[in-house]
C-alpha cells in the first residue's frame, strides 16, 4: 500500500503562488493515478486534478485550468500542485490521493488518502 504526506500549504496574498508537495512511499506507487482534492469549510470535497504516474498524462478541472499545473518526480516519488493566480475562493484543505482507476476524478474512486495541508489566501 501506499502512503501519502502533503506539505506545502500555508498563508498568502491574493495573486500569489503556492507549490504543493505529495510525498510517496511505497514500490508500487508507479501503478497509481494521483490526484490532488481540496475542501473549503461547509462545502464538498472538490476534485482538482491528476497525474497518471508511469505516463504522465494530466486531467483539470475546469475550475482550476490553466492556473494549477500537477506534477510529478519519480525519483523523488511526490506529486506537485503548482498554484498561480491564486484566489480567496481556493482558501481550503489539500488533499492528495491515489486511485488505481486511470481516470479517476471522484472521491470514491481514490483509496488512499493524505492527511491534508492548509492553504489560505488573504485578499
């Protein structure tokens, strides 16, 4: 099984960028669609986006396209969100997760959860 650790959240401006880190353990990790999820207080678990990890291939949702940018390093086994252009609407929890569906983009379709990171953007 896999295990997953988020880091990188934390306060910033309106405007600003913040790089989310997702660190792996576990050999089969490579097997895996990972996918980043946020959740504001009061509201649904939001799905952002995902990374196959032994192609590559990246899927957004529309609300975050073109200003979140995923990412991975297997050499170093961790997923990234870059954010830019960030807003004091995408203030929330983040979330990495792993699916073994390829096209993954709903919660039940991760099994494996990180503990989360706060992000919160000021305006």
């Amino acid at each position: 099984q896999v295990q997953l650790v988020e880091s990188g959240g934390g306060l910033v401006q309106a405007g600003g960028s913040l790089r989310l880190s997702c660190a792996a353990s576990g050999r089969t990790v490579s097997r895996y669609t990972m996918g980043w999820f946020r959740q504001a207080p009061g509201k649904e678990r939001e799905f952002l986006a995902h990374i196959r990890w032994s192609a590559g291939n990246t899927y957004y949702a529309d609300s975050v396209k073109g200003r979140f940018t995923i990412s991975r390093d297997s050499a170093k086994n961790t997923v990234y969100l870059q954010m830019n252009t960030l807003k004091p609407e995408d203030t929330a929890i983040y979330y990495c997760a792993a699916a073994s569906f390829p096209r993954a983009t709903t919660t039940n379709e991760y099994h494996t959860w990180g503990q989360g990171t706060q992000v919160t953007v000021s305006s």
